[in-house]
C-alpha cells in the first residue's frame, strides 16, 4: 500500500515501484485495533475480570485462597505439562520423519507408489485426531512379546503414535507441495551433471525444501501442542487429566475457572512465541527463497 | 562401436522429436567435428533449445540417431552417467544450487557423482572458479552474485565435470547487456582452449567471430548451415535471408 510519507529517495521515484507492503496506520480504525497487542491486553482483561472475582470472595478464613491452591498443585500439574511437552515432541518427531518420507513417495515417478502414498495422506489428514487416538488405543496390545521377553506398550506411548499420524500426513503434504515448488531447472541442472534421482533429491532437492517447509512445519506443532490434552480422554495423566483430579480433590466450584484459566495460561506462554517466531521466518523466507 | 577422434564427435542422423501432436523436430543431421564451435540460430519455436537438450538425453527422440563419442545417445540401455561425463550442459536460467557457496556448486557433481577426493575436487574447482574469473566469489551464494557471474559459476560447475563436449543453451538470454560479454568471453576462451561447444544463441556478432560452422534452423528443420563468412554474407536460402534481415 503506497504511504504519502514515504519521501522519494532516488529521481524519477513513483509511488507504484515500492514495494507492496500493509501498513497499519493506512488501515481503517477497525482493522488497526485488531492486532496482537490489543488482543493479547484483550484476553488478559478478560483474565482478571473472572479471576478477580475468586479473589475478591477470599471466602472464609480458614480457606486458603485459589493463589494458594494454584501454587500448592503447581509442581503436579507441571509434571503433567511436561508429559505434554514430551508427547507433543515425540509424536512431531515420529510423524515428521515418517511424514517426508512419505511426502518423497507421493511425488514418485511410478504411479502405483505416488497414488498410494497421496491416499494415505488423505486419508490421516482427514480424520479426527481423537478418533485416531482412540484407534491406536484399541488397536494396539498393552505389550509386546518378543523372544519371550515382554515389552510392556504404555498408553502414552499409544497416544504419541496416535497423534504422529496426523503429523505424518500434514508434513507428507508440506514436502509434496515444497517439492514441487522448486523451479524443475534444479532437476535438470542435477541430471546433467550426472545426479541420479535419489542423488538429486537427497543433495539438491530436499535441503531447499526445509526453508519452505519450516513456518508451515512449526505452525503445525503448534496446533499439535494444543492438541495434546486429547489424550486425557484416553487415560493418560496429562495436564488436563491432573487438573480435573486436582479440582476434584478440592472440591471447590470457584477454582474451576481459575485453574483452567492457569492452565490456559501455560498453553499460550507456550505456543506464543512458537508462532510469533513463525511469522518472523514467513517474513523471512517468502522475501527471497 | 568404438569412437576414433577422426569421426564426429556428436553426430545427429534424421532426429525426428514430437511433444504430443507438435513435430518440434524433423529430421535433422548435423555433424560435429572435436574441438569444433557450432552455433545453431534461428526464430524462437524452431526447435533450438529441443535439439540441444536431446544430445544431452534431456528429452528423448522419436526416431533418428544421436551419437556422442560412438554412444547412442537414444538408446533405452544407454548408461546415462557415462553420457554425462562426455556432455557438460549450461542453461538460460543458470539453475545454480541456491543452497550452496559458488565453489560448493564447483565441487558438488565431482565429489558426489564421481566419489572423487575432497581435497583435489577442491583444487581443480578453485582453479576452474580462477578460469571463469570469479576468484574472491568462492564463498559466495548464488542469490549474492550477479546473472553474469551466475552464468560463469554454472560454466565452471560443467566443466568440473572434465567433459568433451559443452552445450550452451542460449545462456546468455536472460542477462544484463552489459555482463553478456563477460560470459561470452569465458565461452570464447573455452573454445581457445579446444574444446566442442554447441551454442544456441541469439547472439549474432558472437556467432560470427566464434563458430567454425553455424546453423539456421526453422520449424524444426536445418534450412542452412555453413562457416560464418558464408553464412552471413551469402545466405542461399529465403527464409535464412529473412531472419538475417529482421536481426543484423
């Protein structure tokens, strides 16, 4: 969007060869309010308005308050954000190797492997994250029996499976689609100099599609972070489960919203600054590639 | 078959190459000699850049023959790292490797390919990036230099390939006016040196000075060919003279 402020530095500047960029104060007053920062001081008002009323009761004497509370559960309840953590790591690395590997075989030369991998994709990219989750819980023994010895398969493991899945297949179309961003000049420079498919793909191809891929790829954990309280509802003790045990335990309707609110909290501390630092690599990348 | 250097080095017999229904080439034979600079000009669609590519066995031929230092080039069995080791290709569009340094580009094909060592792969690409006059852009990425001294890169990145024969497909068509004529040196020195180049190139002062034998193709067909001299200043045929009045 052309800014009038902008003094022309170089003769024979016109308006029309900067480049296109959206500036917040040419936006309409509306669409200027709207940004992060107001709505980042939004949700922390509307944090302390339902907050501020547990506060403000500080009940009977005898009852400690919900600081108190949130403090005391506070080294339970991180034990279960680090099972999150874990999980969510775990299964972002399971599925993304599993995810290139099958994002490699969709754009394949021969028809039946490229046809099979792109259902595959489909097929995970399209189901419900807790019904996969529910599937590998059901579908997979509590142990393994290998020469006797027995590996015991807990649910947590299950669930990191689970939730690979989706990974895999959201990363599988990640690669399938930066593969076939990158100019074919690059496989035909690589064939004359004598690079075999594989040669090509591994050393030329596959190391330029990581610019491509990661804002998308880190935008993806994000959302598979957030994810990661499903696997409460399979029974394992993640934050979401040690919550509802800790408010069970209390046994005080106040702290409801609060500890949620709490939890909530570690999420977006979290997640935060992964998808700030994506938009910063966007940026970045979609300059020049 | 074996190949003496008393035949031709590349030597192309009725090439016939179809995209679909489009007949790009129709027949079309040339010979060239070892050491030999050919440049084959023409309009655009004339099947130029399609003829080029197949002696490289980027695109395949319908019918016809193409042979590269007595190796059919069509041939289904045909080994085609065998062929790329003869052949060094530069393109319009440099296709360097955005990823890697000027001198990694050098390296890349001899240390991968040919599992040569490091430490002399990374000699002879220094002394090839001194050939191509880039000394000091080693460490330089593709994205940080000039069209030009992309091109020059891409020409040395070839020639590290230790080849026979070098095609240049009109490379010098997407850059600067003033940095064709740095690549146009390296190409001339090259050909200075002895070795095979075929060009297609817009080019025509370039043609002139430094093609033993040129070649006017049109609508995928040889119309013409001769040594410079004749060709410019005696063209037979109507449509040679046409093109030549349209560009000189």
């Amino acid at each position: 969007m052309y800014s009038p402020h902008l003094k022309p530095k170089v003769r024979g500047h016109m308006p029309v060869m900067l480049p296109m960029r959206l500036r917040a104060d040419g936006l309409p007053l509306a669409d200027r309010l709207f940004n992060l920062w107001t709505l980042t001081a939004l949700v922390l008002a509307l944090a302390a308005v339902l907050i501020g009323p547990a506060f403000a009761q500080l009940a009977t004497p005898d009852e400690r308050t919900i600081l108190t509370i949130l403090l005391e559960w506070t080294p339970t309840l991180a034990k279960g954000f680090g099972f999150n953590v874990l999980i969510s790591v775990l299964s972002m690395l399971i599925g993304t190797v599993m995810g290139v590997f099958l994002g490699v075989l969709q754009v394949s030369q021969i028809r039946l492997i490229r046809q099979s991998a792109w259902l595959v994709t489909q097929f995970f990219r399209n189901s419900p994250w807790l019904v996969l989750l529910f599937y590998c819980i059901l579908l997979i023994p509590f142990q393994f029996e290998i020469f006797g010895v027995k590996i015991p398969f807990p649910g947590w493991i299950k669930a990191v499976i689970g939730l690979s899945l989706p990974v895999m297949a959201y990363t599988s179309e990640f690669m399938r689609g930066a593969i076939l961003s990158i100019p074919t000049g690059q496989w035909e420079s690589a064939e004359s100099l004598g690079f075999s498919r594989r040669m090509t793909l591994t050393n030329i191809i596959l190391p330029q599609t990581v610019k491509r891929v990661l804002p998308s790829w880190m935008n993806l954990y994000a959302v598979l972070t957030m994810a990661t309280p499903l696997v409460s509802i399979i029974g394992v003790d993640d934050v979401m489960a040690l919550t509802r045990a800790a408010l069970s335990a209390e046994g005080r309707a106040d702290l409801l919203i609060p500890m949620y609110l709490y939890i909530l909290s570690w999420f977006f501390l979290y997640c935060y600054p992964i998808s700030s630092l994506t938009r910063v690599l966007e940026r970045k990348y979609s300059v020049k590639l | 078959m074996t190949w003496t250097p008393q035949q031709p080095i590349v030597s192309l017999k009725d090439v016939h190459k179809s995209f679909g229904a489009v007949e790009v080439l129709r027949g079309i034979s040339l010979d060239v000699m070892k050491g030999e600079v050919v440049c084959i000009i023409g309009p655009s669609g004339s099947g130029k850049s399609t003829l080029i590519r197949c002696i490289n066995a980027l695109n395949d031929i319908q019918s016809g023959s193409i042979t590269v230092e007595g190796l059919e080039v069509n041939d289904p069995k045909l080994d085609k790292l065998a062929l790329r080791k003869k052949v060094g290709m530069v393109f319009q569009q440099y296709n360097l490797f955005p990823h890697k340094t000027a001198l990694q580009n050098v390296m890349m094909a001899p240390l991968k390919v040919l599992n040569q060592g490091r430490a002399e792969v990374e000699k002879r690409a220094r002394a090839l990036i001194a050939k191509v006059r880039l000394n000091g852009k080693e460490d330089a990425y593709p994205g940080e230099l000039s069209g030009g001294q992309q091109q020059r890169v891409a020409i040395a990145r070839s020639l590290a390939m230790n080849p026979d024969v070098m095609l240049f497909d009109e490379v010098t068509a997407a850059l600067d006016p003033e940095t064709v004529k740095e690549v146009l040196t390296t190409i001339k020195d090259l050909a200075a040196d002895g070795m095979t180049c075929i060009l297609v190139t817009h080019e025509m002062g370039f043609a002139r000075e430094i093609a033993d034998c040129i070649y006017f193709t049109d609508r995928g067909v040889i119309v013409e060919s001769g040594p410079p001299a004749t060709f410019f200043d005696n063209a037979q045929d109507p449509r040679t003279q046409q093109f030549l009045a349209q560009i000189l």
